[in-house]
C-alpha cells in the first residue's frame, strides 16, 4: 500500500513521504499505487502545471520495507507586467474576437466584447417561457432605480429600451462608445432581437406574446 507520510500541498521544494512494499514481488503494484496517489495529489493542487517530481529511495527501520521521497517543485511564474491590470482574462478555448481590451486605471482590462454580451443575454433569454418573462419583468419595474430616466442624447427613457439596448447602454458608460456614433445611433444599433424576453420590461408584449 502506497502512503504519504504528510498532508503539505506541492510548492517550491515541497516533499512527500510514500511507504510501501518493495520486494521484487510486488514492485509493480507498488508503482501503479506511486503513481495513482501522485496523481491524485497533483490533482489537488492549484499549481497543477509546472510541477517537476523527484524521486529519490529512502531507507527503512522496518526489514522488507521500503520507502521513497517525492519532492514536487513548481516552476518560477515569470513576473507580471506591472502596468497591465487584468480584471478578467480570456478562457483559451474562446474565438480572438469575444474579449477585447480597454483602458482601466494606468493599464488595460480585458473584458467581453458587446457582441459577446448580448449572445449570452439572449441565449439565457430564449431559455425563458413565457410565464418567467412576465414575473422577471413585474420584479424589474417594482425595483428599478434607473425607471423614468432619460437617456442623454437620445429621446428614449430607460424604460424604453429592450433588454439587449439596457446593457449596450450599461456597457458604454463602463468602457465608452464606438468612435464618431452617437448615443441615440448606437442604442439604435442594438435594438436586438424582436423577442418576447427582449422587449422593454414596460411593454414585455411590444415583439409579441412568446
């Protein structure tokens, strides 16, 4: 039977313990049980990757038995730039174009593009029935700050907006508009999907009933 002889996670120069049988015998069983509790050690760790093992025999007071030292080490993380602030990296599975990088503070963000926003707003939406767009809306409306309020440039009021323009409008005042478009073209521009769960919680029926 394979066993470490500590509980300490894997960091610079961390090391464990591991008993078990060694006698000619039984040295492959030993080594697949090796091998199963470092994976599942390794697994544990947030530092998964850049981990190199040492291996090194150990002796033993029992007669028959054997032990090993594993030292697990991880690999130095080169520094960070300090001028570059990142809030929000991208997953490496998405496409180049889902995240885009903005001023924040003295260096940059990356945040989700509005396009990337919009197309999980409405995959979420078309998710909802009918019956869950009424109640989200009446829960809106009886909470809303922003109801009423004119929108600066425009000759629309928050309530009029449809979901999709409510967060265009959120997304430019966090990280700006496009260069030489006013605010009245660009909700224009992002009117969305003529939807029942897009349209405007004022009107939830304006694009029709489902």
């Amino acid at each position: 039977m394979v066993s470490a002889t500590n509980g300490a996670q894997p960091g610079a120069g961390a090391g464990l313990l591991f008993s078990g049988i060694t006698s000619a015998g039984s040295i492959d069983s030993f080594a697949q049980q090796l091998a199963a509790t470092l994976e599942q050690y390794l697994g544990q760790s947030a530092n998964g990757s850049g981990i190199q093992l040492n291996i090194q025999p150990q002796s033993s007071q029992n007669s028959g038995d054997g032990q090993f030292l594993v030292t697990a080490t991880t690999q130095p993380v080169a520094a960070a730039d300090p001028h570059q602030v990142s809030l929000g990296s991208a997953p490496q599975d998405s496409p180049p174009d889902a995240y885009v990088s903005v001023p924040f503070g003295s260096g940059t963000s990356i945040v989700p593009t509005l396009a990337t926003v919009l197309a999980r707003e409405n995959a979420a939406q078309a998710m909802m029935s009918p019956a869950a767009i009424l109640n989200q809306d009446a829960v809106t409306l009886a909470g809303d700050p922003m109801s009423g309020v004119s929108i600066p440039g425009t000759n629309m009021k928050w309530d009029d907006l449809t979901q999709d323009q409510q967060l265009a409008y959120e997304y430019a005042l966090n990280y700006g508009m496009p260069s030489g478009q006013s605010m009245q073209d660009y909700l224009n521009a992002n009117l969305g999907p003529q939807t029942m769960a897009n349209a405007p919680c004022s009107n939830p029926t304006k694009f029709g009933n489902s």
